[in-house]
C-alpha cells in the first residue's frame, strides 16, 4: 500500500523514534575512557560558511507536501573519518538541513536535532518537525526563533551510508522465531547474524569502529562551528541522548541549551540494558491489555490482549497466514507489529484492529504496522537504519556476549518477561558476531556544562523510565522532567511539557527541580 501525505506523516510521528536496537533496541555500554586524550575537531570558515542549496524537494517526496512558510536549504560538510587521526586526510560527508520560518524573527540561533536510533534520519525528522503543532511537530515558536537542523549522523542515510546487510537477510531476522525453543531454530537465527557479520567485516574492515558514538559527537562539534553558532542548543531524542551525553562530557563549554528526551542510561552494560527494555516492554503491554478492557469498543482484541497476541503466535508458528504481498505471517512479523505500536498511544487502537483482523485470516494491517517500524517498502526494500544500528550499537559495546549466554539469558527472560524477554536476549546475537573493534564512549560528569534538562516518560517501553535520574546524575548537570504519559518520548505531546522545554530552550529558564506533568 501506498501511504498518502497524512498517513506518512502519521507513521512518521510514531516511529521517527522508534528505530532503537538490533532485534529489539538494544542500547550498547560504555566504559570510562573520558581520560583519554583525543584530538579537537577544528570549527568551520566563518559564521554560517556552508554552501546552502534549496532542497524543498524533500519533505515534498517524503510527506507529498512541504510545511506553509517553511523554507529547506541542504549542505554537507567534510569531518575526518577518524577524529583520533584527522590528519590523514580522510573524511566523511555529513549532509545537514536547515529548515527556517519565512516568519523568523528574534533569531537565536540554530537547534540542532537527533532523533534517535542509531540510524535514524535528523533530515527526515527535521522536514517532519517542520509542519509544527499540527502533527506534535514543534512548536511555532521554536520555529520562529531558530533554525532548526537536521544531520544524518556518520554512516546514516545521506551522510555516507553504511550498507551491508541484503534486503533478504533483512526479512529473514525480522520474520525470524522471536522466542526458538528448539536448538535448531536457535542455530539458524545464529547463523544468519554470522553472515550479516562476516559480509559486513568483508566490506568495511577496519572502518567500523569509526561509527562510534563519540566519533558522531565530535560531529557535532564542527556542525555547530561550520553553522556559525558560538554555543551548541540541542535537542536529541531516545539514542539522541547518549549522543548529547557523549557531547556534553567532551564539549561541556561548548553547550548553550540541551534537552535529552527518552534518556538512555550510558553505564548500563548490552545485557542490563536490555533486560531493561524488556521489562519496559512488558510494562507497555500491560498498560494496553488494560486500554483494551477499559474500551472494547476500539480495540477488537479484549478483553484479554495477551492471550489474544500468544494465541495468535502459536497458530503463526504452526500455520502461517500469507500476506498480499507473499510474505508469511509468521511470529516474529507479528511481534514486531506490537513493537511498533507500543512506541505511542496513538497506535494502540492500530494494534487492537490489525491483531483483530488477523485473527479473521488477514494480515495485512499488522504488516503495515511492522513495516513502521522495520522501515520495510512497498516493494520489499529496506533503508540503512538496521545496518546503521549494527555498526554504532557494536562499535560502542564494549561488553562482549556469547551466542552461549544469548540462549541462556533467552530461556531465563522466557519466565520473566514471557512476550518481550526472548527478543531482547536474541537481539544481542547481532553484536555477538560483529567483527569490528570497540571504541566506548565515555561515561562520567560534563564538568562546567548548564544545566541539561533530562526528560523521562513513566509509561516509556524502549528506555525505561528508571533511566532518566540515572543519566541526569552521571552528568551532574542535569535536571529532570518526567512526563505520567505512555509512549516512548514526552516532548512536545502535552502543554505542560511544552512550556517547560520552550522556556529553557528559549529564555534558558530551566524547569521547576523534579517538575510532574500529567498526562492529559
């Protein structure tokens, strides 16, 4: 199917943040290396020295429309390809928008925007951004005040793609058995990580350890000096916040305003974090099952949503119904259908229908809620997130776990986390057989930073709320907002957590300490 402007822009609002881990999300560790020396990347020409170009183009092949008085400039600029030798003259391009109001005035100056991931698209994000209030993009004021800037971060999208990983190999791991009981159908799912990892090794080699998240955060440093901004204001979202994290420990003087939504807890190790997110995942699914029961009127599935969902993963592995499009309906489809709508409420009722007509012999509608979150198309094709995702998540990791502790892990998080547990556990077996060398990033306090507003979600399932006092204080800077709402992500999806970022990010006012927003 192919997706009209308002249902693009839909899908856009509930999975610009959703691209988070391997099988899962999967946050990787970092060790304590902030001692390190490392060398400086250098600042831009002059004030805003890039050579802008109108690229209108692009929210209009995105969304099939550009936001009214918007205006879409486009530039790339060089970074060394290793910011620890930049001195050997190779580099990465970096392609950056900028999007400005035709109604700017008051200018303060450029916020800088990541959207999680790793591997997701600041461009694309920053084009959906743009179309304001409308669709949770942001709000008029932000726009009128700055320029807003997108970047693909190294390795993402347009900013030099890493791509190694088939279309193919790409539904198979997503169609994959989330939960293998057998040893053969965890040998399989074993041997198919083994591949991605040795076609990816083969093609990169020793360049994948420059994925890194520090290296991206030195990125960001001279995007902030090749756009001519004296101080960093910034705002990243789920993985974002490990990239601002990163940011602000190597750069705290460089920092005007930092908004970190969906906060990642940096030194929590690849197996505590994920564990996490399967208790997190869990804890959303509860919430839904008891949305379901609370209105059988929108959700087909009451009263009882799990039973529903693991009745319908036994009767996928015994039977699998075949899609339009060919694809069997197999379980690890169907899970991924709940993964994508348990990263906003708004997909809920999206969720209780397309399991509903599932269970009536149509899969359909829970391919189209999967495809959201595996950025699958139309036509079978897949972009750079997961490949992305790998080389970032597996550079940074400096944990490393056997296919042996996988299974393992996986048959103890069974009894724990019975939907959620397997998945996460077997989402690791990516890193297990990635070839590259580790470079963690650093995981201590942004000594001299302002203050950096750390936003939490309590009904959050990919990063746990529990995180978000955990990264606040690591920083020491940081000061915590929560938002009592569902989803992955606060900012800006009600009025009281609107006007505390805005304040900040406009007139530096920093929230209220341990400021509550409900939330209605």
């Amino acid at each position: 199917m192919r997706r009209t402007p308002h249902r693009a822009l839909a899908a856009l609002a509930a999975t610009m943040l959703a691209v988070s881990g391997c099988s899962l999300p999967v946050f990787s560790p970092g060790g304590d290396n902030s001692a390190r020396e490392r060398q400086q990347p250098g600042g831009g020409t002059g004030p805003d020295s890039l050579a802008w170009r109108n690229c209108a183009e692009i929210p209009q092949q995105l969304y099939g429309q550009k936001a009214p008085r918007m205006r879409y400039e486009c530039a790339t600029i060089p970074v060394p390809k290793d910011w620890n030798n930049p001195s050997n003259g190779q580099t990465f391009e970096l392609a950056l928008m900028r999007v400005r109001s035709t109604q700017q005035k008051d200018r303060i100056g450029s916020l800088l925007i990541n959207p999680g991931g790793p591997g997701g698209s600041g461009i694309d994000t920053a084009a959906y951004l743009s179309f304001g209030p409308q669709v949770q993009g942001l709000p008029t004021e932000i726009l009128e005040r700055f320029d807003v800037i997108g970047f693909d971060p190294r390795g993402v999208s347009r900013s030099s793609p890493v791509k190694c990983i088939s279309d193919a190999d790409l539904d198979a791991s997503y169609g994959s058995e989330p939960d293998p009981e057998t040893q053969a159908e965890f040998d399989e799912i074993v041997a198919l990580n083994q591949r991605i990892g040795a076609e990816c090794g083969t093609k990169y080699g020793a360049d994948l350890p420059l994925f890194s998240t520090e290296q991206a955060a030195r990125d960001i440093d001279a995007i902030r000096a090749a756009v001519g901004d004296e101080k960093l204001t910034y705002l990243g979202y789920s993985y974002g916040t490990l990239l601002g994290a990163t940011y602000a420990q190597l750069f705290p003087q460089n920092i005007r305003a930092m908004v970190l939504d969906g906060a990642v807890d940096p030194q929590q190790g690849m197996v505590a974090g994920s564990e996490s997110q399967a208790k997190g995942f869990e804890r959303a699914f509860d919430n839904f099952s008891a949305w379901c029961r609370a209105t059988p009127a929108q959700c087909p599935i009451a009263p009882d949503a799990r039973a529903t969902l693991n009745e319908l993963l036994d009767k996928a592995r015994a039977n699998p119904l075949r899609g339009a499009d060919g694809r069997e309906a197999t379980a690890g489809w169907i899970f991924y259908s709940a993964v994508a709508a348990l990263y906003t409420e708004l997909y809920w009722p999206e969720l209780g229908k397309a399991l509903g007509a599932l269970r009536d012999g149509d899969p359909d509608p829970m391919f189209e809620l999967a495809d959201t979150y595996t950025s699958r198309t139309d036509q079978g094709e897949y972009d750079n997130q997961a490949d992305a995702l790998l080389a970032v998540n597996c550079a940074d990791s400096e944990e490393k776990v056997t296919a042996e502790q996988v299974r393992t892990l996986q048959l103890e998080w069974e009894k724990k986390y019975p939907l959620f547990g397997p998945a996460l556990a077997m989402g690791m077996l990516g890193c297990a057989f990635w070839p590259g060398a580790r470079d963690p990033y650093p995981t201590g306090a942004a000594q001299g930073a302002p203050p950096i507003v750390v936003v939490g979600t309590v009904g959050d399932p990919a990063t746990p709320y529990e995180q978000t006092a955990v990264l606040a204080g690591m920083l020491g800077t940081g000061q915590v907002l929560t938002w009592e709402g569902e989803g992955h992500t606060a900012y800006p999806n009600t009025r009281c957590i609107t006007q505390a970022v805005d304040g900040y990010l406009i007139d530096l006012e920093v929230p209220a300490k341990d400021l509550r927003c409900p939330a209605g």
